[in-house]
C-alpha cells in the first residue's frame, strides 16, 4: 500500500515538473512531493532494515524534505514575494 502512495507523490511532482519547469515554487514544490513520498513512515523504516547501505542518502533526503517544507510553508504563508 505505501508503494501505491509513493506512486502518486511521484507521478504528482513528475506532472509538476513537466509542465512548470520554468517557475521556481513549482519545483521546490515537485521536491517536497518526492521527498514527502520517499520518506513516508513505512518505507522510511523498511529500506534501512532491508538495505542499511541506504540509511546515510535516506537522511539526506529528510533533510532536502524539510528544507522544501520549510521553503513551502514561507510561500504559501506570504512571506516570500513571488518573482
């Protein structure tokens, strides 16, 4: 079932990023929906049991998830003027 979800995220940020390359809140957004997918609970904890080898690269994508929520969060608040 996480693979289905894992899916979406993907397939989602994949549309975004085909069709608004060109904006800037368009890809930080595609990141944060890669990184919000691959980091979900389950599959954050099954592919370091399975493969530890992956545990170093899946912290390093928490922590691009969080630089992108963060980066999200300004936008949609209005703290951040769109260019």
């Amino acid at each position: 079932m996480e693979v289905g979800f894992v899916m979406v995220f993907f397939a989602s940020a994949a549309v975004i990023f085909w069709r608004k390359s060109d904006e800037w809140v368009a890809l930080v957004v595609a990141l944060f929906l890669m990184t919000f997918g691959g980091t979900l609970p389950g599959v954050a904890a099954a592919l370091p049991a399975a493969h530890p080898d992956w545990w170093l690269p899946l912290r390093f994508v928490e922590l691009l998830r969080g630089c992108a929520d963060r980066r999200v969060a300004n936008v949609s608040m209005g703290d951040e003027e769109p260019t």
